[in-house]
C-alpha cells in the first residue's frame, strides 16, 4: 500500500457527512494498511446515544475513502474489524473500488436547509435512487414536504427542552465568523439557513437557556424551525444492526442525487425522538421504527448552497486530482 498516496487524498475522504459536522473519523497509518474509527470527543452521545449518525457517517467515509482512491487509479478495499473505537481497515486490494462516482462528486455534495424549487423528484432520478438503496440491501420510502413540519418541530421542542442536548449542540454552533473553530468544522449560521440577526437571536436564547427554558424557550425555538414544503422526503429504511453499510448506501445516493443538481436537508431530530419516529412509522407502514435510519429533504435549492467547511482543507488534492472543487 502506498500510505503517501492514500494519506494526500484526505482532504477528499474529509468531504463526507456528519451530525453537527462534527467530523469524528479518525485513521491511524501502518505500513500495510490503515484503521478508520472515531474520535469520542466529536460524537454526540446526548443527541446520538444509540450511535446511529455516529456509524451512518463512519459508513459514508468508508465510502468516501474507497471512491476518493478508485478516482486516483489506487487500489484499496475496506475490512470490516471491529475494536477499540475502530470499525476496520482500508487494505491493498488487487483492483481500484469499482465506483461510477468521483472525487469531483464528492465535493458537489451540499446540504441545503433553505429554500428548494417547486417540484417531486422527477421519476427516473427516483427509480435511480431506490435502486441504489435495494442494491446496498435497503429500501426508500417517501413523502411529500410538508409532512415532515409538524413531525421536526414536536421533536425540536423535545430537543430544547432537554439541557444536555441543547449544550451539545451550543458546543458545535458556529454562529459568527469570529468563531475560531469557524472554517474548520460544526454548524455555521449560513449552513444552517439563518441571517444575521436570526443567528444572533439564537445565540443570545441558547446564552439564557437555563433561565428562559422555563419561560417557553423550547416551545419559541420550535416554532421557528419551520420550512417551506417545496421538495420530497425520503427516508432510508435498513437494518439497524449494520450501520455501516447503510452509511455507504446513503453516501451513494447523496452523489446520485447531486451529480443531478439535488441537495438535501437531514432532519435526523425526527428519528432521534421516539415519539416523531413512531409517528413517521405509522405514516410509512413501517412495523419497526427502529429501521428508520435517516430522513432528509431533498430537492434543486433555490440558492447555492452554503459551504460546510472541513478540518482538511483540498490543497493537497487539488495537486493531486485535476478538478475544480465546489463548496
């Protein structure tokens, strides 16, 4: 294995997502292959206890590191090896990772929590998608918008009201530019859709969350977690037992989706309440609400959208991959 190589392609495996951008991935270099696990202090064990985002984004690295390598003519594969704060192992393979995606696709990826077009999925893009999920041995199911607002903003205000969740997402807010942590990881004011003053207003709320918890802050904050109904739900229903591979399968729909000019806007809140999560199982059918793994909204954004920044910055692949990069 070429650990030079591998290691310059970073900034590229760095491009998958997080919860809060949290980041939390971590890969520990041997001469002949490399551990990926996870860094405890960039999980989020108050929102995420069950570790569903935790190894949705470890999958989806994976994936990231697999695609990023194919694109550079490396041949790696992945081991599963569970351990210490470790998942498994990038290892020498005989061929590169047979991908249709790039390291271009990886960075046209965006999240989107503003305003989308007018519009469903169109039908092909559609079938493209659930074919993704059935071939990584998942299914999507989907619903219109505006049936996720009533769900996000009852597990919003359950979210508000519990103290140790609201310091856990304080800890990786990044509402101004002043922030030093800024262009490096976590939720920015702009990613999250909010002005200025919008962002100030939330940043004075959450500095007097024990006082005005009490006086309806959690209520206040949920009613204005609101979006448009433009777009689709789409929900990934897998087994719960085997995370990885559904962060994978999810990471390979993301790339479909934004090869087309899609982004999305996950809505991990309503799985993470069990009472929304029971709901949004009845809606879809679901006999298990525990196979419902992630929801977002997904559609053409009306605007571009925001960049989400990284603790590895592209300089080095750009060197080594000719592309232009988007956010």
């Amino acid at each position: 294995m070429n650990i030079d190589a591998v290691r310059a392609l970073e900034p590229a495996f760095w491009r998958a997502p997080s919860a809060h951008n949290t980041q939390p991935w971590t890969l520990t270099y041997h001469h002949d292959h490399v551990d990926v696990g996870w860094d405890p202090a960039r999980t989020l064990p108050e929102s995420d206890s069950g570790a569903r985002d935790l190894m949705l984004a470890l999958g989806a690295f994976v994936e990231c590191c697999l695609i990023a390598c194919a694109d550079a003519g490396l041949a790696i594969d992945y081991e599963p090896d569970p351990g210490a704060q470790r998942i498994g192992r990038l290892v020498a393979a005989g061929l590169p990772y047979e991908t249709p995606y790039t390291i271009e696709d990886l960075f046209r990826r965006a999240s989107h929590r503003g305003a989308y077009r007018p519009g469903p999925l169109d039908a092909t893009l559609r079938s493209r998608i659930t074919g993704l999920a059935t071939a990584g041995h998942a299914a999507l199911r989907y619903l219109p918008a505006d049936t996720a607002n009533p769900l996000a903003r009852q597990a919003d205000r359950h979210m508000f009201d519990n103290p140790s969740v609201v310091g856990e997402l304080r800890a990786w807010l990044r509402l101004s530019a002043a922030h030093p942590d800024y262009r490096h990881d976590g939720l920015t004011a702009t990613a999250l859709g909010l002005t200025r003053v919008e962002a100030n207003g939330l940043r004075l709320a959450l500095a007097g969350y024990p006082a005005l918890r009490r006086l309806g802050l959690p209520r206040l904050l949920a009613a204005q977690s609101g979006f448009d109904s433009a777009g689709e739900l789409f929900v990934l229903v897998a087994n719960p037992g085997e995370p990885i591979e559904a962060g994978r399968t999810l990471l390979r729909i993301w790339l479909e989706l934004a090869r087309r000019g899609h982004a999305t806007h996950p809505l991990s809140q309503i799985i993470d309440s069990l009472t929304t999560r029971g709901v949004l199982a009845d809606a879809l059918g679901i006999a298990d609400p525990a196979t419902l793994l992630h929801i977002a909204r997904v559609g053409r954004p009306a605007a571009t959208p925001a960049p989400s920044y990284r603790r590895r910055t592209e300089s080095s692949t750009r060197n080594k991959v000719r592309l232009t990069f988007g956010s």
